[in-house]
C-alpha cells in the first residue's frame, strides 16, 4: 500500500473538459479512455496511487474494477454515486492511516465530507491544469533528449573521425 492516494471523480473531470464533454456526448467510452490516459502519463511521473472512480452510468450488477496503465479504474456498482463511493473509500484509507489523500473533485457536497476524513480536495479545474502543465514538462524533456546528439562508446579524435567520414564517403584517397 502506498502512502499517497489521488482519487478522481471520473465523470466530474471530464465534465469539467470541453474536449472531452463534446466527444462524450457521442462516445462516452472513447472520453473515458482519454481521460485516463492522461491520468497515467501524470501518474508516471508522481508514481502515488491514483483511482479514479465513474458511476456505474446506466449499468446494473456489482462493482467492476481494472487497471488501466497504472490508474485503478473503479466503476460504482448499481445505483452507487462515485460521491458516495469516494468517501467511503478515503474513510477506509483514513482508517488505516495513509499520510496523504488527494480528491479531484468540483462537487461541493463531497468536498465537505472528504474533509471530514482528513483529505485534500482539488477541483477538477486545477487538475486538468496539472495535466496540461506534466504533459508540457514531459514534452520539454523528451525533446531535449531527442536534440542531444548519440554518443560514440569510444570516444575518439577528430583526426580518427575525419578518417572514418573519408571511409564512409568511399575517398580512400589521402
């Protein structure tokens, strides 16, 4: 069990997307898929434990849970609101003593009740926020290795290397 836990409400981030809200209206599963992809390239690079929580939206029978890249991907059983299931899940994390819960929600109601167990509350807009700025920072990185040129094993002079271009151009002649 890790120490720090970010919980997402799934729904309530991709409502709070405009992206995402207009792809959901046509193809809700492909909206998840994006959201969670974007949870786990941020999730590579904070390595917590990140949940992120969907009603079960119009589906019936128990809770069905997977992962997804690393994002414990929970959808609620019937009738359960991701509200209710968040808190119950913070209240037995509390319980066990983790040091540090994180909520993404903008719902004020479930923001009163996670603070009552000890949690952190972010809105869904400062989330995407972080998103945005991981996925920028992780562009910036790998273009900057990308830029660096590859390195030799050996390293030679540049007398050898004039030799070796000489050689690959077919001029043997000194």
């Amino acid at each position: 069990m890790k120490d720090r836990y970010l919980i997402i409400d799934g729904y309530n981030m991709i409502g709070q997307s405009q992206d995402l809200s207009r792809i959901a209206k046509d193809n809700l599963e492909e909206a998840r898929d994006q959201l969670l992809t974007a949870i786990a390239n941020y999730n590579a690079v904070i390595a917590d434990e990140v949940v992120c929580v969907f009603d079960a939206y119009e589906q019936s029978g128990p809770p069905t849970e997977y992962m997804y890249h690393g994002v414990k991907t929970i959808f609620t059983k019937e009738k359960e609101t991701a509200d209710s299931y968040i808190e119950r899940y913070v209240y037995d994390l509390y319980e066990k003593h983790t040091r540090h819960i994180t909520v993404v929600t903008s719902d004020m109601s479930e923001q009163h009740a996670i603070f009552g167990a000890g949690a952190y509350r972010i809105s869904s807009r400062e989330m995407w926020r972080d998103l945005r700025e991981n996925e920028v920072s992780v562009s910036k990185e790998l273009d900057g290795f990308n830029e660096q040129k590859p390195r030799t094993r050996i390293e030679l002079s540049h007398e050898i290397l004039k030799e070796f271009e000489k050689l690959r151009r077919g001029d043997n002649h000194k």
